[in-house]
C-alpha cells in the first residue's frame, strides 16, 4: 500500500493545523484538519482513518484536496441545490406577504 504524502503543505505546519483546528466549529471540517495534519505528522492512512472514524479512502481524498487547494479547498463544501419549491413565488407572497406589520398583542 502507498503512503500518503502531502506535496503541497502551502505554507501550512501541523502546528498551525492544531490551531486552526481549534477554531473551526463544524465537526466535520474540523475532522478533515485533523486527518490532514495527522498525515502531515506521518501516520498511515489507515491509522489516521481509524483515529478520525472514517475510512482510509476518506482520508486519502482529504489529503489530495488539501494538496490541490490547500485548507481552502479542504473546508469548501457543495451542497445540493435542494428541491424545486412546491409553490410559485407569487403563491408564497400570497400566504407571507412581507410588507405585513406585525403587531404585538
């Protein structure tokens, strides 16, 4: 099996990562840090999968995005654009028109 290697650590040290890590609220992303940093600090794939609870393709994946774009890149996430609305705009201000006053009672 090939060891991960970070090609491009954009300036970023596994100190740093600690850091930045500390900062990030989602714990999803904070996770992705984490796995990048512990491969930067030269653990296997498979033992970085088994710390972060995902498995080593994760991982792996994590680690060429941070390669590619670095951290930037690393925490971007795409989201799906959902599903069409049901109802037509004019439908929606017909039952929440926004130019209503709310009243306190």
């Amino acid at each position: 099996m090939k060891r991960l290697k970070i090609t491009d650590n954009h300036g970023w040290t596994p100190r740093k990562l600690r850091k930045q890590e500390r900062k990030i609220k989602n714990a999803h992303l904070r996770q992705r840090v984490m796995a990048v940093r512990l491969v930067m600090e030269g653990y296997l794939g498979k033992e970085v999968a088994s710390m972060v609870n995902v498995c080593r393709q994760t991982v792996s994946h994590y680690v060429s995005l941070f390669n590619e774009g670095g951290l930037e890149l690393l925490l971007h996430r795409d989201f799906a654009p959902g599903r069409e609305p049901f109802l037509t705009e004019e439908q929606q201000e017909e039952i929440n028109p926004s130019s209503a006053v709310l009243r306190p009672f």
